[in-house]
C-alpha cells in the first residue's frame, strides 16, 4: 500500500504538471487503466474484455471523468482521493492475484518518475563548483576563517544539521569577498561540491525567490529540467535528498531574510552553509544555530595593506603617508579602498595625495540628498570614492557607467554595453576594461561582468541627473530590442517549424541546413541569458515598452516549453499579456494578447495550477474571437484539450480538438495562420487519435493516427519530428491491442525518423517502446539490444535517472555490469 500511495502521489501529480515526460504520460494512463479495470470488474483475470481494452493492461491509454465517461475514474488530486483509489487497488489486488501482479509492476516502474538522486559517489555524479573566484588583493578576515573552522570542530554541533555562520554588515564591507575566500580556504574539507548564489537581497523587489534559488541548485546537482519538481516544497525535499550525504559548502550572499534562506539549507551535518547579509537574521539562530559574525571596517594598518596590494610594492614606496590618508578617507570600507587603490594603480600620474585631497572636496554638505544606502550617511566612503574614480574615467567610459548601471541587469555582457551606450562593441569592451580595472565593475566570466549594487545605485544617480529619464528609457529601450533580436533568433533553431506571431520573426529563417546540434545549442544559448531575458521583459514594462513586452514573451517560448523555469514564464506571461492587451487597445497587434494568455496557461499547467490554466485559456478564445483571429483561437480551444487528456476527461479531450479543427477550417487563404493550417490539423489529428486510444476505441484510434500520419506526409514542408511522434502513438495503440508485432513495425518506423531528427531523448523513449514489444513477445536478446541503445542516448544526454530505469531492467535480464 506505502508503495502504491507514494507511486500514485508521484504520478498524478506529474500528470498535471507534465513532469516525466512521455513516461509520466504513459505511466499516468497506466494507472487510468488500472483504476477503470477495478472500477469495472473488480479487477478480474480480464478473460471477458476484448483485446482493445486499455484496461487489460498495465501500460495503457489516456482518458475521462466519471461526468464524460459513464462512471470512468477521475484523476485524483488531493492526498485523500489518492488514498481512496489506493485502497480500491488494494482491494481488488487481494481478490485477484493476477490484478495484484498488474498493481505492483506499475508502483515498481513508477518508482522511476520520481526525481532520482545522484549521490556524490555514483558514476557520473554532479560536484558543482559554483564558487567566484577569490579576490587576489584580498586582506585579513583571518579571525573569520578562525571562527569558522572552530565552529566546524565542536563536538556539541546538533546532528543532522549543517554548520550555519552569518556574515553581517554594511554594503561595502566585504562579505561577500570574505563568504568566497573562506570557502575556498575549507574546501579540502568539502570535496563533495560547492553552491553558491546572489540572492540579491539588497532590495525586496530584486530578492530571489527560494523556489528559483533551488532550481538553479538541483540543476547543478544533476537534475534533469524536466524532472524538477513544480512545488517549491517539493524542489526544497528533493535538494534536502541530493546534498543529504554529501560534504558541501554552500554560499548564500546578500540574503534578504532568513525566510529567504531556510529553505536553502541542507540536511546534511558534513555541510557548511555561508551567508552573508546587511541585515541580522537572528531568525536562523534558533533554529539552526546560525553563528552571527559582525564583520567590522579594516584597521587602518589592513586598509593600507590592501591598497599596497592594489597599487603594487613599487608605487607604495615612499608613499605610505598619503596612503593612510587615503584609508581614513576610505573608512576602512574594502569597496571604497579597492576603487581608490584602483584609480591609483592604473594612472601613473595620479598620487594618494591627489586621491585624499579629491576624495576631501568630496565631502558633502549637510544640505545634500543622503544616499538611500548603509544606513543614510551622507558621508558615505563608498560614494564619495565612487564619484572621485567616476570623474577620472573617459567620457566613453563614463557614459556606458552610467547606462548599463541604469537597470539592475544580472550580468552585463559586451553586446549589453553597447547597446546600452549606444556605441560599437569593440568601444565597449574597451570601455568594460576601463571600468573594470578601476573597480567599478566586476568581471564575472568571460566578458561578462556585474555591478556591486552600491556601484549601480551611483551609476544611476549620475545617470538620472546627467542624462535624464529620456535617455535612460532610450538606453533600456535599446538593450530590451537587443535581447528580443537575440532570442527570436535563437528560438527559430529550438522550434523552427511553429507558428510564430510579431515583427521580430519577419526578417528570420532557420538556416538551410540546420544539423542536430543546432537546436541544442541554441537553446543553451537561451538557458545562459534566461536571467537577463527576464530582467529584460521587466525593464521594458516598467518603461512602458508594451510591444517589447509581449514580443520577449513569445520569443522566450522555446526556452521555457523545453526547460521550464516555470516561476519566471508565469511573471514575465503576467506582464506579457497586459502589455498586450494595453497594445490592442492603442491599436497594437489584437492577437497577441490570446497568445500571451495561452502560453501563460502552458505556464501554470507545469505549476499543476489548473484552474489559473483553464482561466487563462478561457480568456485567450473569447479574445482571440474578438480578434476575429481563427488561429489562436483553434489554439487556445486545442491547449484546452490538451488539459483533458492530463485530467483523464478524454471525451471532452476529443470535443475541444475537433472543435479545434472545425475553428480551423474558417482560416481563408492569405489570412493569418494559413500557411500552418495543414500543420495544424495533422497535429489536431493526432490528438484525436490519443484521446479515442484513452477510451479503449482502439480501432478509430488507429484510423486516425493513419490519417494525420498520412497529412504530415503531404506536407510542402516536411514535420519529421511529428511524424516520429505519430509512429510512437501508434506502436502504443498497437500494444494496448496486444499486438505486439504491429507496435514492432511502427516503433521501428519511430526509431528510423527520430534519429533522422537528431531528436536523442525521443530516440531514446522509442527504443525503450521498442523494447517492451521484445519483452511481450519473449524475445529478451531483442529487448535487451533496444535498451542498449536507449542506455547510450541517456548516457550522451545526461539524463542520469533515465540511464538508472534502463540499466536496472538490463541488470534483470542478466545484461548488467560495468559500462
């Protein structure tokens, strides 16, 4: 029962968000099999229902509610209805031996849904290596490392929990420099991996949310996107599983609040968690028992170290006295110190003693605006040394300061700055040099670069007042169409063959010949600039940029239908569909609003939100209906049967395609969507076809999977990956029928046009269906030759818990070993 109730909460609940893939699909509809052959007879031997039935076996078909089907069961979604349907299993298991047989091997393939965790240990286990580089002029914080390492040897240190020490204090101070070196300075004692992230917790409203914070984390723990869990209480178990054995460090920089950080903790006593933040989060202490450390100024003796560090043992000669001058002014602040040493080190003409005097007429007046940052004080180090090094910089070099510090962009990138400066990038990244070597911006990979939040927060002051609100609208205007360009182009090679609505796709084609890798590495493209992505739908709209909006919306399609992020599809959807509808108002594109809703409802179905889905998909057809737009509409009303076959509701299922279909047919030629329209319909066709398979009309399924295989096939442009898709639906229908030798043959057919596609994980889930027909006919060589080849696609893929499922049924065939 334990394994039945926790196989059913992993199943059900990845119907409704997708997780899984085309095994949770299968496995879903397993179960639906399962439940309505218990419902029915009570899970007899089977003798008197005909071959089609999806019920006769344990890996069957898609459909209904108990409203549409006649009694046909719902899918459970609380953990009550779950339970309920357990024991109706449970108790026709017990009548019916063969019945009991079917349950457990479901539960057992099952098992194999839920988030699997590579431990430290496995072959091919994930060790991140998260952490910055260490700061090279970093000085003293020695007493720090001291405390910590104590804190790591008492014996007293509650179990099952791992060492938490907070770093407190101003900006500037140097937490984050001292969380970097301290980690690196332990890591011997954490070889397992090492996390680190921004939480950016300066502000509320740039904080990252917990949820975010553990996807990035379990991504790098070797969770696969489409594994990860929807539920952020879910994501917070799985990531307590995958760090449970494992001795890590784990940096948490600028925390906002420990609400924030506490459910980035791991469970595991051989951890170390740094986080730093200018607030006390006294709030870890009793529940974890956090060791605040306050990190206080640089003595003065330290300060003028790290200048000497920064300048070089030459140019401190003979100066000392003007570099102490220098540090009182700097306030002990490591920030201010490294921008002042900085200034210094790459102007030969420029002395300490011209730096304290500048930095002395920087002093500012009691009647003066006090800086929103450490505390007020107008006598902030860290701006006054800000505007002193902002005065010596080029006019270039200080334009592009001031306009790529306008917006809070995550990372800056060559392309970034030019556009935000409005210059060429080779000037730009001249210019990012500059700024680099005087410390007002870090570089964080390879041309990419960050600004210190108080380095941003002076660059936007002297951009408000040098340049104005105009300009800094110009300049964010600039860099949102940049980013749009950018991600319609990369999106074009992940989907080429979709339909695609506003002005950015015009000017595009996918190229002519586009290789297997092409799509692959386009959407790595998308996955490392999806934070900027989003800051960039988020500028646009706090500028009022609605056609930008809407438009990086549905160029970030790609991105999130393959990986996710679903947190971030449903903010910046939110935003995309009022800046749509405020467009149609002002005589904008009146379709996109319905897209931006439909693609908002994909969103909140991978969240496992169904009502929100239902809602936005009910507004995107009454929109698109005034719109008169037949093509989104079709879509909107499709996306809804989609939903119906996740909720076992396959009747309806069926109605909203082909209501899709009949929507279709009143698409005239040259109007909007024509060109896809056969497209569309082979791939409605499809649909239909599934959902008449999850009502055990096994015979119409298969007539009109015939027929939407045979209108891809006339297709001007030819849709191989579809194709694949309809061969694999077929092979399932075939098997549902017990006719293995049939599946045989489709499945073949699947396995041929995937590889042509280059579609590997597809490939993989072909050879796998292939194997099955092998195991129902007895043929464990052939079986075992199929999963070979499923293990070897898992393998180049990374897909490590894929490799896990296939390499334990290998191993129960006598085919396991080393590999």
């Amino acid at each position: 029962m334990t394994a039945v109730v926790s196989a059913m909460g992993t199943v059900t609940s990845g119907a409704l968000s997708g997780a899984g893939g085309e095994m949770g699909r299968r496995s879903s509809e397993a179960l639906f099999g399962l439940l309505r052959r218990a419902q029915r007879d009570g899970g007899g031997s089977g003798e008197d229902r005909s071959p089609g039935d999806p019920g006769d076996r344990g890996d069957s078909g898609d459909p209904g509610d108990s409203g549409d089907q006649g009694g046909s069961p719902s899918l459970p979604v609380t953990e009550e209805e779950r339970r309920v349907l357990a024991d109706r299993l449970a108790d026709c298991a017990r009548r019916s031996p063969e019945f009991a047989r079917d349950v457990m091997r479901w539960a057992r393939e099952s098992e194999w849904l839920a988030p699997r965790v590579v431990p430290a240990v496995a072959q091919g286990a994930s060790r991140p290596r998260m952490l910055p580089p260490v700061t090279a002029a970093f000085t003293d914080r020695d007493a720090v490392l001291e405390e910590i390492q104590q804190m790591l040897d008492e014996e007293e240190r509650p179990a099952g929990s791992p060492a938490v020490v907070v770093l407190v204090g101003p900006g500037g101070i140097g937490k984050s420099a001292t969380a970097v070196h301290c980690a690196h300075a332990l890591e011997e004692r954490f070889p397992d991996g090492q996390l680190h992230v921004n939480l950016a917790g300066a502000a509320v409203s740039t904080a990252l949310a917990p949820s975010e914070v553990l996807a990035r984390f379990l991504d790098r723990l070797g969770v696969a996107p489409r594994r990860m869990p929807a539920d952020e209480r879910l994501r917070e178990e799985l990531y307590r599983d995958c760090t449970a054995d494992r001795r890590m460090v784990v940096v948490l920089d600028d925390a906002a609040s420990a609400s924030q950080v506490r459910p980035l903790l791991p469970a595991a006593a051989g951890a170390l968690v740094i986080v730093t933040s200018r607030r006390r989060l006294d709030g870890l202490v009793a529940g974890t028992g956090a060791r605040h450390i306050v990190l206080p100024p640089l003595s003065p003796a330290d300060s003028v170290r790290l200048l000497g560090r920064i300048v070089g043992r030459g140019r401190m000669a003979g100066r000392e006295a003007g570099a102490r001058a220098v540090a009182a002014r700097c306030g002990g602040i490591p920030l201010a110190l490294c921008a002042a040493g900085a200034s210094v080190a790459v102007r030969e003409h420029l002395t300490f003693d011209a730096v304290d005097r500048r930095l002395s007429a920087a002093e500012y007046g009691p009647d003066e605006e006090a800086p929103a940052v450490n505390g007020g004080d107008p006598a902030d180090p860290v701006r006054r040394v800000n505007d002193v090094t902002y005065a010596e910089l080029s006019p270039r070099s200080a334009l592009l300061y001031r306009m790529a510090g306008a917006w809070a962009w995550p990372s800056v990138t060559v392309a970034v700055a030019a556009k935000a400066a409005g210059i060429g990038e080779d000037e730009a990244r001249a210019s990012l040099e500059e700024l680099a070597e005087v410390h007002l911006i870090e570089e964080v990979g390879e041309e990419r670069y960050r600004f210190h939040d108080l380095v941003r927060l002076h660059a936007r002051e002297r951009a408000e007042a040098e340049d104005g609100h105009t300009a800094v609208a110009a300049s964010v205007r600039r860099v949102a169409g940049w980013y749009l360009g950018f991600a319609a182009a990369a999106d074009l090679r992940v989907v080429p063959a979709r339909w695609h609505l506003g002005p950015a796709y015009l000017r595009l084609a996918p190229p002519a010949e586009r290789g297997p890798e092409d799509g692959r590495a386009a959407l790595a493209a998308l996955r490392h600039e999806r934070e900027n992505l989003a800051a960039a739908v988020r500028a646009a709209a706090h500028h009022g940029f609605d056609e930008l909006v809407w438009q990086l919306c549905e160029a970030m399609w790609g991105l999130h239908l393959r990986l996710g992020f679903h947190e971030q599809w449903v903010e910046s959807h939110l935003l995309g569909a009022d800046a749509a509808r405020r467009c149609a108002e002002q005589f904008g594109d009146p379709r996109a609003e319905g897209r931006m809703l439909v693609q908002l409802a994909f969103a909140h179905m991978g969240l496992g939100r169904l009502d929100e889905a239902e809602e936005a998909l009910a507004a995107a057809a009454v929109t698109d209906e005034r719109a008169g737009h037949h093509r989104g509409r079709a879509t909107a009303v499709e996306v809804l049967g989609l939903l119906r076959l996740r909720q076992w509701r396959y009747a309806e299922a069926e109605e909203r395609f082909t209501e899709a279909q009949r929507i279709l047919a009143r698409v005239r030629p040259g109007e909007d969507g024509w060109e896809d329209v056969p497209r569309a319909l082979a791939i409605l066709e499809h649909h239909i076809g599934r959902a008449l398979r999850g009502q055990g009309l096994l015979a119409d399924a298969t007539r009109r999977l015939l027929d939407a295989l045979a209108r891809f096939r006339a297709l001007d442009v030819p849709d191989l990956y579809n194709e694949g898709r309809v061969y694999m639906s077929l092979g399932e229908t075939h098997l549902d029928a017990g006719e293995p030798r049939l599946a045989r043959v489709c499945l073949d057919r699947a396995v041929s046009t995937m590889g042509d596609e280059g579609a590997a994980l597809q490939l993989a889930d072909a050879a796998e269906l292939r194997a099955r027909c092998a195991r129902d006919l007895a043929e464990p060589a052939e079986e075992a030759a199929a999963l070979r080849t499923a293990e070897g696609l898992y393998d180049t893929a990374g897909d490590h818990e894929s490799l896990a499922r296939v390499r334990a049924r290998l191993t129960e065939l006598g085919e396991g070993g080393d590999r």
